[in-house]
C-alpha cells in the first residue's frame, strides 16, 4: 500500500517512507567517494590530492539544486496540504524549468574561473593542472547533478520515493561501472574518472525529467508552467538554508585544506578527503531522513494538522537520537578499514587519518540533530530561521573552530573543530525548537 503525505505516521510509516530517501543519499554518497578510491589506488597521491582540493568548489556551484529542490518542495508541499493541486504542478514545472536554466549559466562561469579559483586556493604545479583538468570535465555535467538534487526532493514531494532510489541507483551504477573500465581497465586517469562522474550526472537528471514530462501515476507532472516571481523568491528565500549550507560547507572545506596545508602538507588534505568521504556516507542518513520528512511535515503544516506535527517531532528526536550515537560506535570500529580503503599504500598518511577519525566520530552526536533542525524550520516555511541554523552551523562555528582550535592543539585542533562546531549548532537547533513551539504548536 501506497503511503501517502496525509496519513497518519507511526515508527514503522515513518521509517518505510523515509528509507527510500536514506537509502538514495546514502548510495549517492558512495558512488561520491568511487572517484577517490580509484584515483588514489590507480592514478596516483597528487592526483587524489587534486580531487579532494577542487571538489569544495565545484559543489558551491551544484547549490542551486538543493535551494529550489528544498525550498520549492516546502512550497509545493504546503500548497497540496491546501487542497491547490493544479498550482502545486505549475510551481513545480516552473522551478525545474529554472533551474536548467540557472545551471547552465553557472557551469559555464564555473569552467571559465576554474584555473584563477584554484589558483588563489593555493594550488600550484601539478596539482593547479590536475585540478583544472579533472574539474572542467565534471563541470559539463553540473546541469544534470543539479536536476538530480533538485529531484531528490520532489520525489518524495510527490509520493514517489522510490523512484528516487532507483534513479539514484541507475546514475551510482553508471559511475562505479565508467570509473572502473575508464581508470580502472583503460589508461584514461583522472580525466576518466571526471567523465564517469559526469556520465552518471547526466543519468541522474535525465531520468526524472523524462518521468515526470510523460505521463504518470504521481501528483506532479511537468507541463506550462506560468512565471510566478513571489512564489519563485519565497521558494529561494524558503531553501536559503539549505543553498547557505552548501556552499558554506564548501568554503569551509577550503579553509580546512588551507589550513592541513599548511599544518601537515598535501598528506593533510589528503586525509582530509578521506574523512569527508566517510562524514558524506554518515550524514546520509541524516539527510535522507529530513529528505523524506520534510514534505510531510510541510503537509500537515498547510493542512493545521498540529498532532501529526507534534508525532512527528517526537519520532524524530527519537530515530536521530539513537542513529547518531550507533554512527559514533560504528565509525570508531570502522575508522582503521575505512582508512586503508584510501592509504593503505602510505604509512603516515593512514596514521595521520585514522587518529583523525578517532577524534572527528564524535561530531556524529550532534551533526543530526543541528541537520534536522534545520530541515523542520524550512519544512515549516521558515526560511529565516533554518538559515540561521545552517549559516551558524556550517560557516560561523566551523571557521571560528578551524582558526582558533589549531593554535591551541596543534593539527589535532582541525579535527577537533568539527566536533565543536556540531555541538554548537545541535544547541541552538534545540534552542530553536522551544522557542517557536507556541507559534507552530509542535510541542
């Protein structure tokens, strides 16, 4: 039986309708790292080095996809929560229709930038070319992986979150396949490790579009779509949060290579890389989670459904309490496997990143928690708040922690900077929480 956004959820609902999402996220950060794995075991240390350096900024650059697919999929859920299922459809095609079009303007400007930016990153030599070579080449598939985030969401949007997973499936499939015959069997480098990455891009955001303009069993469906500019800037303020966060998190991703710079050389930014892998696989969860219950939490706002909102809430704190402390446990046992996965071949690269992976598990505590809460307030159409938890969260308290924890700790600071920067922003998503309480009546 179809599970449907009106209905009431019980654990077991809950879960059944949110695992699609997890899953997706999951496996879509999986298919992320299959680029790292097989450069650094096929191609070589800068080349792996080259990956991880370039790929803050070329995440800034896919933004545009988690704001209208977040911020728009609160729209479009409120609106059906209405009773308005035509203007849900045409606010849905004009958001996709957009977005093609801002994506396409924004890789271009990427590709043309691509060598300054890194350049004034600090990259220099070899890893300036590796860079320019390998992100140029993904850049022509930024259009796809923005429709492919921006669908993530308006699956679920449209009570299909399978489909979700399934076109996830098809376009991580696509990658492992192209990234082993392109690096693994065939002689093409990092060059066909950054064109298996844009093949299943473009498999990624294809398949939606060819769904949703065919018709089909969903409650959306691409079609004429009318321009509405107020609910386009409510839809971009709405998901401000989720764009601030994205292209915070890339920034500081940045910082965080500066510094390993300059406190440990190249191997820093390598065992940076390989914690970032590992943080994508585990913070999946979390944001498969929101994915999945943001458009029924958007849902019962629009329908006054104020139990169901405080279910909700309750059930939340529950599944994200007990998930964050089995992450702490699973990524301490796991820290040394998952390492050798990437520096098996270098000794002090793999002591240096299995130490900080002892120290960064325990940022899995509060990351969910700081990641829900974030969620719920756009879910709510509270665009200002969840921008205020994700701009504090991701930019503020990181770069605060990044430059200050170092001169005290040395390069263990680094790693412990993420641990306090989520300890933080779990407190004041909570802070959040209880003081709009009387305003949403979720509590």
């Amino acid at each position: 039986m179809q599970i449907q956004l009106s209905d009431h959820f019980t654990y077991k609902k809950l879960l059944r309708f949110t695992m699609p999402s997890i899953a997706m996220m999951i496996f879509t950060s999986i298919y992320g790292v299959v680029d790292g794995f097989f450069v650094s075991n096929f191609v070589g240390k800068v080349e792996f080095t080259a990956v991880n350096f370039i790929m803050p900024f070329l995440m800034i650059l896919s933004t545009v996809g988690f704001m209208i697919g977040t911020g728009g999929g609160a729209l479009i859920g409120k609106t059906l929560g209405e009773g308005d299922n035509k203007k849900a459809n045409s606010l849905f095609s004009m958001f996709v229709y957009i977005s093609i079009a801002l994506a396409v303007v924004i890789a271009a400007v990427g590709i043309a930038v691509l060598r300054p930016v890194s350049s004034l990153l600090g990259a220099e030599g070899q890893l300036l070319d590796d860079c320019v070579r390998y992100g140029r080449i993904v850049l022509m598939g930024l259009p796809f992986f923005t429709l492919q985030m921006e669908f993530q969401t308006f699956y679920v949007t449209a009570e299909k979150p399978n489909l979700g997973l399934y076109t996830t499936l098809a376009a991580g499939i696509s990658n492992m396949v192209l990234d082993a015959l392109f690096v693994g069997v065939l002689p093409f480098g990092l060059e066909g490790a950054a064109a298996a990455t844009a093949a299943s891009q473009a498999v990624g955001g294809i398949i939606p579009l060819v769904y949703f303009a065919r018709p089909n069993s969903s409650i959306l469906k691409l079609g004429k779509a009318k321009y509405d500019g107020q609910a386009m800037l409510r839809a971009c303020t709405n998901g401000s949060s989720e764009l601030m966060s994205n292209i915070s998190m890339s920034l500081v991703g940045m910082l965080y290579n500066v510094q390993l710079l300059r406190y440990a050389g190249e191997d820093g930014v390598a065992a940076y890389g390989v914690l970032m892998y590992v943080n994508m696989i585990f913070l999946a969860v979390f944001i498969g989670y929101v994915i999945g219950t943001a458009p029924v939490v958007s849902f019962h706002y629009g329908a006054g459904n104020h139990q169901e909102l405080k279910s909700l809430l309750k059930k939340s704190f529950v599944i994200i309490g007990v998930s964050s402390v089995a992450m702490v446990l699973m990524s301490i046992v796991l820290a040394k496997p998952l390492s050798m996965l990437f520096a098996s071949s270098h000794p002090d690269l793999l002591a240096m990143t299995v130490r900080g992976f002892y120290i960064f598990s325990f940022s899995f505590l509060f990351a969910g928690l700081a990641i829900f809460g974030s969620s719920f307030f756009t879910a709510l159409n509270n665009g200002l708040i969840s921008a205020v938890i994700s701009f504090l969260r991701t930019l503020v308290f990181q770069i605060a922690a990044v430059m200050l924890l170092p001169l005290i700790f040395g390069l263990d600071g680094i790693w412990i900077s993420i641990v306090v920067a989520e300890l933080a922003a779990a407190a004041l998503s909570v802070a959040f929480i209880f003081a709009r309480k009387n305003k949403y009546h979720y509590l």
